[in-house]
C-alpha cells in the first residue's frame, strides 16, 4: 500500500503564476513503489469552487503535477488572498487507497485576470 507525499516549492504564489509540484508513493518501509491507480484535483478552499476534476496521473514512483496560471488564477477578484489545494489520491477504490494534500496562497494581483 503506497503512501502519497506531496512536495511543493512555495506555499505562496501571485495570480497567474505557474509552478509544479511532485508527488510521491512510498510503501511502509519508504521504499519508492507504483500504485496501481493515483489521481488529482484542485480545489479553491477559499470560494469552495473545484479548479480542475479528478484527473489520472500514470502509475510511478513520482508524478509531476503542473500548476498551470490558468489554475492558479483569483475565482474572486474582490478578495486579496485566495488558498488553494491539491490532493493526489492512489490505488483508487482498493482498501489500499491514500490520500495526500498540499496548500497554498494565491495573491491577488491587480490588473492580472
């Protein structure tokens, strides 16, 4: 059963900016294994509104997840913060199923939309 780790290089970032994140599957001796499914979406915490659906990553140890600007755009220009997340999920459905989740800021820029 794969645990999911999620690294994110800044937990701040300015409206239309794009950055990646990395998640990886460790089994119980942190050993690098492939679940057999893994999946994300993004959310917006702050509006409650889903940025991007579950979408399917391929089977490895690690996945790449791009940040697109688009994603990371403010859904309410009236506010100056917005906090997003991501959660990757792997072996969808089995009992082995896990679950990782990684946040951040997103600033509001004027003039950006």
């Amino acid at each position: 059963m794969p645990d999911v780790f999620i690294s994110s290089p800044n937990p701040r970032t300015k409206e239309g900016s794009s950055f990646a994140v990395t998640a990886y599957f460790r089994n119980s001796s942190n050993a690098a294994t492939a679940p057999t499914t893994s999946r994300y979406r993004i959310d917006c915490l702050t509006t409650g509104k889903e940025i991007t659906d579950w979408t399917s990553l391929t089977p490895a140890v690690s996945n790449s997840i791009s940040i697109t600007a688009t994603e990371n755009k403010i859904q309410d220009h009236h506010r100056t913060t917005e906090t997003k997340q991501i959660i990757v999920e792997s072996d969808t459905g089995l009992d082995a199923q896990t679950r990782a989740v990684s946040i951040w800021k997103t600033e509001n820029m004027v003039g950006v939309s």
